[in-house]
C-alpha cells in the first residue's frame, strides 16, 4: 500500500505552497484504504459514507452526520460506503501559520495546549451542513478573491465551532500548534551556516532531494536554494560589519566553496561588493 502525501497529491502546482487549500474528494469504489501522510491540519467533512481513522494508539469511526478536525500526521484510513452512492467529503486545509494568526486575533494568544487526541469529533447541525454546501474547490478556481475569500470560510468555521464547543475546541485549536521546532527544522536551521549541498542536508533529513524541496516550500513558503543563501549573506553582511573580518575569512564559514562566487551573490543581494564593507 503506497503513502500518499496530503494535500500535496491534490494540489496540481507541486511547487506551490498554500496556507489555505479546499478539496472535493469523491469515490465511487466500495472502500478505499490508504496510509496518509498529511502535512497540514485538515477538516474533513464528510457527505455520504463512513469513515475510519487509526492513529497511533487509538481510532477513529464516523458517519455522515459527523465530521473530523485532523492533526497533521501519519494515519491510517479507510472509507466506506454505507449505499450505493458516490462517496463524498470536502476536505479543508491550514497551515500551522494560518491558525497561529487566528488564535492570535480570537483568542489573544496562540499558546500550545498538551492535547493527547489527534482529533476533534464535530456533529453537523443545520449551519455546518449549509457552510459544507456552501465549500467547493470549483468556488475558488479563478477567482480573483479567492484565497483572501478562503481564509474567510475558515474562519467562518472556526468561529462557529468555537461558539458551539467552548473551551474544549478552542484546546484543541491550540493543540494544534508545534510545541517546539521540528526534527526537520532543527536540521535545517543548525546548517544554515554549513557549506552543505542541499542534497547533503537533504540526506541528513532522511530525505530525497525531491521530498525535502517539497517539505521546506512546506515549512519555509520558499525553495530551500534561495532560503539558505538570503540566510548565509545575510549573516555574512553581520559579520563584515563587525569591522573584524573580511571576505576572504568568511566565505567557507558562510557556504561557499570560493571568494569569487561569494563577491558575486553578495554583490547581487546587497548592490555592493563586500570589500567595500570590510575595507
């Protein structure tokens, strides 16, 4: 059985990140049983059939009066049709980001809460059913709007489930946020300084070059070569203007292999050449 990384399957410019992204799935096959490796956070509100979610240490069933908030993660799932009818959810996904701003604005502070479930069981009402009749990825292609109309439907639906489930929610909301910095982030930031080849730091993610690309547009909302170079210049301009070293002392230290390349980025990035700041 194949992984199949969500939403990033859905989404058809690969290399394009989102913080906000919508999804009609449908199914027409009796059941569908997949391993799931879902990098963002996900409501999924379920139409017609059932589903079933194993974690961990537990699992999940629901029907179609029911639908699920999902922490990001590897699940396990299976759905199932109760007809003979097409198998049908809306799938809404945010970024750890997005939520972060909204708990902000809400709720006056984005602080994380030690949540042990890995999701958050919701019973559709008359107003859930209309926002989910009212969710569809055709309502948001080619809409000049669209993103911005988005974030709106979001917070449309966090608010009132905030209002409907109090405090147990709004826990599991922050619930959602990461403690602390991840195994791939820890990697990553502690080798902005290296001379490593992304495919090296790729490597010591236990990452293909391809996979990590994806992972970093995912975390850092831009590709990893532009990412460590504003990064590595950046310090490099830091320590010029200490007014103690010069180029030809940093340049390794900040990732490249010879002066002539670094005088050429920086000179790119800054519009002057570093000796002018060393000088």
């Amino acid at each position: 059985m194949p992984i199949e990384n969500i939403p990033e399957i859905y989404i058809l410019q690969k290399e394009l990140p989102l913080d906000v992204f919508v999804y009609d799935f449908k199914m027409i096959n009796d059941v569908v049983k997949s391993k799931v490796n879902l990098s963002m956070n996900m409501f999924s509100f379920l139409q017609v059939g059932r589903k079933q979610v194993h974690f961990a240490n537990n699992a999940i069933a629901v029907n179609s009066q029911q639908s699920l908030l999902l922490k990001k993660g590897n699940w396990l799932w299976t759905e199932l049709l109760d007809t003979e009818s097409i198998y049908y959810c809306k799938l809404l996904f945010f970024s750890e980001k997005t939520l972060t701003q909204f708990l902000n604005k809400y709720t006056n502070n984005a602080i994380p809460f030690n949540e042990k479930e890995p999701y958050f069981v919701i019973e559709n009402d008359d107003y859930i059913i209309s926002f989910i009749h009212s969710l569809s990825s055709k309502t948001f292609i080619n809409h000049h709007f669209s993103e911005a109309l988005l974030l709106l439907k979001l917070e449309e639906i966090m608010l009132y489930l905030l209002n409907k489930y109090g405090l147990p929610f709004e826990n599991y909301l922050h619930s959602l946020i990461s403690k602390e910095i991840s195994p791939f982030k820890k990697i990553v930031e502690c080798n902005v300084s290296s001379n490593l080849k992304l495919e090296e730091i790729a490597f010591l993610c236990n990452m293909s070059l391809s996979t990590f690309k994806r992972h970093f547009i995912l975390e850092y909302k831009e590709p990893p070569g532009k990412w460590f170079q504003d990064k590595r210049l950046q310090k490099a301009k830091e320590l010029l203007e200490s007014g103690t070293l010069k180029a030809s002392d940093i340049y390794f230290e900040v990732g490249y292999n010879n002066l002539s390349n670094f005088s050429t980025a920086f000179k790119n990035k800054f519009g002057i050449n570093p000796k002018d700041i060393s000088d």
